[in-house]
C-alpha cells in the first residue's frame, strides 16, 4: 500500500478531495447532502469560484440568491433549465459508496472533471486559471462576520441547588432559634404572660407591743378585718349603706358618699377599691360577709389596741390605720416595731376561673414581725400617778401639768404623767393637738426657786458655803436695776443656810451665787444636766436653754441664782434633783428597759450616760439642808413652804418653787408651781417631780399635795421601810 502524501488530495477544481467519500462525478446543479452541508450562508459552495471566492455584484446573480439550497432541499431539482435529476444517479452513488466501502481504501478510483462543474444559476465567466503547483498563497478573502452567540439559557441544576441551599439555611436558623428558645430564654418567655395572671396577697406583719416592766402590754396589735368596697360593682350604693351603717358605726351617708362612683386622681380609669372601716372586729366582719353585699369585701388587717386607753398615752403615743408611727413612742421607734410585710404571689384563672391554678406558680414571702418594746415604766404606778394628778389639778381650772417618778440608782422612769390626756386608741378625740404633747419633755419653764438647790450644791462642791454657814440677810437685794424681796421677811437677821431653803429665800441665795461667780455656776448647770436633751427616748424633748456669760445683765445676777432666766423642763429638774439623790452622781433618766425580737431574744437598751456632780458627802449635806423645806414649822411666821409634801412615816427632802410658763418664747399669763422631792431622806430610793401651771395661778397650791400622795403610793407600792425615825433632823432657821 503506497504510503499517505502529508499533502491534501485535491480534485480538479482545486478543492480539498474527500469531502464526499466514494462520490461519483456529479452532473452540474446535482448535489447531495455534502454539498448542501458546504453552502455558505450567501448560497454558494466552497467547489464554486476555485480557491478564491468573489461575492459578484448583485446586478449579475440571479433573482433569488437562496435557490441553489432549495434546490438541495428539494433532492436536486432545477428549476431554471427544467432539468429532473434521474433517481439512477442517487442510486448508482449510493451503491458506488457501498462498494467503495466494501473493498477498502485501496480500491478506490475518484474521478475528477475536466473543469469545474458550475452551477446553472452562475455567471457565465471563465473559471479561474487552474493553481499550480507550488507554495499555496493565501487568497484574500474578506473577513467573515461570526454570527451572534443565541443567549444563554440559565442551567436549572444550578437553579435547584441555590434554592435547596438557601431553604436549608433558613429552616437551619428556625431550628437553632428554636433549640435557643427551648433552653436559654426558656424562663423568660415560659413567664412572659405571667403577671397577667399573677394575684398578690400581702401578709401583714404584726407589729411589735410596747410593754411595762413587768411585760404588761401598754400598747399591742390584734388580728382585725378591713371591710372595702369596689364602686363599680356595687349595685345599690345607698341600700347597701344603710346595711353596713349599723355594723360598723358609720353613717349611711357617709358610706354612700365613699362607693359614689369615681375616677382615679388624674385618669379615666374607673375607682374600684375604697376603704370604709379599718381595724373591724372578726366577728362583725363574718356578719358582713353574710350579707353578701355586691361590690363589699372584708379582708385580713390589724388593729392597735392599748388596754389602759389613756394610761402613759402621751408617751406611746398612737400609730396610724396602716399601722405607722406618727406621735410618742410608737413615732420615735417606729423601725423596731414595725415588721416587714410579708405577700403571697400565685397563679391564678381569668373570668370565671378566678381561682389558684393547681400546680401553677406560687410563692410566699414570709411576714416579719416587728420587736416588741419593754419601757421601764410600771403600769400601775402610772395608773395611780396620772389618777392623782387629774385629781389635784382638776382644783386648778385650765390647767398644764406634769409629774415624773425616777428610780434613784438605776435613772429609770417609773412613772411620766401629763395633763391633759387622751385616749391613744382614739387620738383625734382632743381639745387642741397639744393636749397630747408630753409635758415632762416638752413644758419649758422657768423653775423658779427649785433651781436654788443646783447653786446651794455648786457653793457646797466650791466650798463657798458649808452646812453650818449663817450671815445676815436683808428683805431686799437690787441688781441691775431689779429690786428682788424675799417672801418671808428675815429683817437682816441672821440665817442658817437649812433656813433659807425652807423660807426659800431669794436675797440669801444671791448673795452666795454672787461669792460662787457666775462661770462656776453655769458650769454646774451644765453638770446638773440643763440647757440640753436627757435623751429619755421620746421625739421632739425640748432642750431647754441656760444664758451664756456673755449675756448676763446687771440684773441676770440676781435672776439666774433663783431659777429665772433659765429654761428647762420638767424632767431635767427630775434628773438634776436624783443626781443629789444618788449621792452626786447623774444618772441619765431613760424609759427604755430592753427590746424584745420576734424570737424572743432580749436586748438591754443602751446604758445611761453618768456623770460625777457632787461629793457624796456634799450631796448628802445637801439632802440634808433641803429637809428643812418639808420639817421647819416654827409658828405661823416660821413655817417651811413644802410641809405640806411631807410624807408621814418617811423623811422627806425637797424643794418648792414658782416659775413662769413661756410658749414659743413667750411668757404665758399665771404661774407655774412645782414641787420636787426624795424619800426616804436618809438613802433615797425615789424621786417625785410634780409641775402645775394655771393661767390664774395656784399651781403651787396643789404641786406639794400631788407629791405627797404620788411618793406615798410609790414607797409602799415597792414596800420601802419606814425611816427608821419618824423625826427629821432640828433646824434653826435664825441662829443666835
């Protein structure tokens, strides 16, 4: 088998050979699928023109330049010369190609025209010089326009795989906000519509009782009902007024003016609770509940009870509806008394399942109950104490009173009694707010010649006097312009100093406060506890005022010596009078004993502050000298003006006085007497301080009287002994 040329056979028109395989020679204008297959877009084959292609003007082309690829279509058929193609000729090709296939390559005889075959519809031109041999030149062709690229049509695979993944994703994200819902957030969305279903009951706190010393309650909190009303739901506002009216004390029209439809301060929304009696009673509060009133409801609350009514009332104090402190005692410690409420939240149904929803959420705060408050006093004996001064001061119309009883060794308040009173579990019940005042804090008063027994004690402790000192004393003395007399004329005699305690003389007491000077004598004012609070315990106590150095007149020489000038209150005297009871030393007065919690543990109250003020021998000279005042009674002209304090059976040390009342810092019209005294003499256990005030005057008439009772009742009360000498000590008032 000859070998292949590398060069490409070609036929006689200079085409590439074997475009058709085993073809016969074909007459012009016949063609096969081949030849169709090599039309150009124009209509022409590559066979036509040789190797170099002219597009002829198209003055020269025939009519309808897409017939020769009709005619291909249409199997050969010319239509311009009338020429059939015979069916022999497709056959003989066909068979050609088979037996050119049946007997190889080798066999194969290809036969080439003489000249290019043309096609009836050309020109009739020359055909090109056939090439020769030699180095192909490449013909000029004018470039051909590459037909438009269709438009790309999307690939659906990839279509189906976007939104699968994008589905995945998004029920991805639902899963994982799900699984986080599930378990992080799950309390807070599981609660979301809780509090629209939550009801809060709030557990009152019992607040704590104020006891005596013996732990008697003075003031206490009892289990009560408050009864309430929903204005919107009451059907009949005035016949159910009518019905509650006689249960509970208040007036028909009262009530009905309270369940009087209204709106909330500020706001469309409709009233729906309004109280109409707090602190009711269980019992009436379940007859309540029988008469199934529309639009009532009772529930639980508390009541503040204090058994003795008006017993120590000024000191308690009283508390308001919600059990808050507002005066007294129950003001001043009212942190310790009150408890924390307590409240109880659960779960409950909408409409007419308005009931605890079984298993629901529930939760309970457990009430705290306030500590209860154990004063020093003693019941009974502020019982008898505010008995007898009601009964002496009723002498004096109008009048202001106060009376205090102190346990000389330990400072504390037996007894502190005021006049007027009240009823603390009805405070509204009074005259004037001030009738509930505390007049042993808070009545400010020139002491008057009670004040003599601090500058008597300050030249004893100075050595300016001792108890057997006398000197003359005149009627009258005049400082700074002001003339001051004694009530019982000495006319210049000479006298003892027991003397001028018992005539309670003014010119006597000037002259030795002038030897003592008045810097020494305020200091022990200040020692004897004036011019600032005792700290007893109750709110508001009046400081009282002592007049600085610098402020002396000529005639605060005089005036301050005897009691005038000063300020102070019925309880500082008590407390400067037990310091010369207690053999010098002061003692802070206090009332409260101890506190009790709610479990029972006691604590002690805080421990008084003392202070040395005397020698126990001058205080003891001194209580001596101030028998005198309760034993002299020499005559008519001779007499001791505090006799009629004398206690029988017991020696008796004291000191009258007659002051000025002063209000806002301005003197009040009237007097006020006082008496302040210690029993037994000779070792005292108690001190009594009684003050009575009385515009027309007459205080100091009944202040002795008032003592004398009160120290009587509290000695045998306790069963102190009798002195073991019904007889004081002799006193010469004008020694010779």
């Amino acid at each position: 088998m000859p070998p292949r040329s590398d060069e490409p056979r070609r036929d006689a028109t200079g085409s590439r050979r074997g475009s058709s395989r085993g073809a016969e020679p074909r007459e012009p204008g016949v063609g096969g699928i081949s030849d169709a297959r090599a039309y150009t877009p124009r209509g022409r084959t590559i066979r036509e023109g040789g190797a170099e292609q002219r597009r002829t003007p198209r003055s020269n082309r025939s009519g309808d330049p897409f017939r020769p690829a009709l005619q291909v279509l249409d199997g050969g058929r010319a239509g311009r010369a009338g020429r059939r193609e015979p069916a022999a000729s497709a056959e003989g090709a066909r068979a050609g190609r088979r037996a050119t296939a049946a007997g190889g390559r080798a066999g194969v005889v290809r036969t080439v025209s003489a000249r290019p075959v043309q096609e009836p519809f050309d020109d009739e031109e020359d055909a090109p010089p056939r090439r020769r041999p030699g180095p192909r030149r490449p013909a000029a062709r004018r470039p051909v326009r590459k037909p438009r690229r269709p438009p790309r049509l999307g690939d659906p695979r990839r279509r189906l795989r976007l939104a699968t993944v994008l589905a995945l994703t998004l029920f991805a994200s639902i899963g994982m906000r799900l699984v986080y819902l599930q378990t992080v957030d799950t309390p807070a969305y599981a609660d979301g519509g809780l509090p629209k279903r939550l009801a809060v009951v709030e557990l009152p706190a019992p607040r704590g009782a104020i006891l005596d010393r013996t732990g008697e309650p003075l003031a206490h909190s009892v289990e009560a009902r408050y009864v309430f009303a929903d204005p919107t739901e009451v059907k009949d506002r005035f016949a159910t007024a009518r019905a509650l009216s006689p249960l509970l004390g208040v007036p028909a029209s009262d009530l009905a003016e309270k369940m009087k439809p209204s709106k909330l301060p500020g706001t469309d929304t409709d009233l729906q609770f309004v109280y109409l009696a707090r602190g009711v009673e269980i019992g009436t509060a379940k007859q309540i509940v029988a008469l199934d009133l529309a639009g009532i409801g009772v529930h639980r609350d508390e009541r503040r009870e204090v058994p003795g009514g008006d017993l120590a009332a000024n000191l308690l104090g009283f508390v308001s509806q919600d059990m808050n402190g507002l005066e007294g005692l129950e003001a001043k410690y009212d942190d310790l008394l009150r408890g924390q409420a307590g409240k109880r939240t659960y779960e409950v149904g909408q409409g007419d399942l308005a009931a605890p929803i079984p298993g629901g959420y529930s939760r309970t705060t457990q009430p705290q109950p306030g500590s209860s408050l154990q004063l020093t006093l003693d019941r009974d004996l502020q019982f008898m104490t505010q008995r007898i001064l009601a009964k002496q001061v009723a002498q004096v119309k109008g009048s202001v009173a106060a009376a205090v009883i102190i346990d000389v060794p330990t400072g504390e308040v037996l007894a502190q009694a005021s006049q007027p009173t009240y009823d603390a579990a009805d405070p509204t019940k009074v005259n004037s707010p001030a009738d509930r005042d505390d007049a042993a804090t808070s009545f400010v008063v020139d002491p008057g010649s009670i004040h003599k027994a601090i500058t008597y004690g300050a030249a004893l402790q100075e050595g300016v006097i001792t108890p057997n000192t006398t000197f003359p004393v005149a009627n009258t003395i005049v400082r700074g312009g002001v003339t001051f007399r004694d009530t019982h004329p000495a006319d210049g005699r000479t006298m003892s100093i027991p003397g001028m305690l018992a005539f309670s003389s003014n010119v006597g007491t000037i002259e030795i406060a002038e030897k003592l000077g008045k810097d020494r004598l305020i200091d022990y004012q200040k020692r004897f506890g004036l011019g600032q609070p005792t700290g007893e315990g109750l709110p508001g106590e009046a400081p009282g005022r002592i007049l600085p150095a610098d402020q002396w007149s000529g005639s605060a020489y005089g005036s301050v010596p005897i009691g005038h000038s000063v300020d102070a209150t019925p309880l500082q005297m008590a407390a400067a009078y037990n310091a010369i009871a207690n053999n010098g030393t002061y003692v802070q007065p206090h009332l409260i004993k101890e506190t009790i919690g709610p479990d029972g543990t006691r604590t002690p109250g805080a421990a008084p502050a003392t202070r040395s003020v005397l020698s126990p021998a001058n205080a003891a000279a001194l209580r001596r000298m101030l028998e005198a005042v309760t034993t002299v009674d020499n005559g008519p002209a001779e007499r001791a003006t505090g006799l009629a304090a004398a206690v029988p059976g017991y020696r008796v040390a004291g000191k009258t006085g007659t002051g000025l009342r002063y209000d806002n810092g301005k003197q009040q019209p009237g007097e006020v007497g006082s008496f302040i005294g210690m029993a037994p003499a000779e070792k005292p256990r108690y001190v009594v301080a009684v003050f009575v005030w009385s515009p027309d005057g007459g205080g100091g008439a009944v202040a002795a009287p008032a003592f004398r009772e009160m120290m009587g009742f509290t000695l045998r009360h306790y069963r102190v002994p009798p002195s073991l000498t019904d007889k004081s000590p002799k006193f010469e008032v004008f020694p010779r």
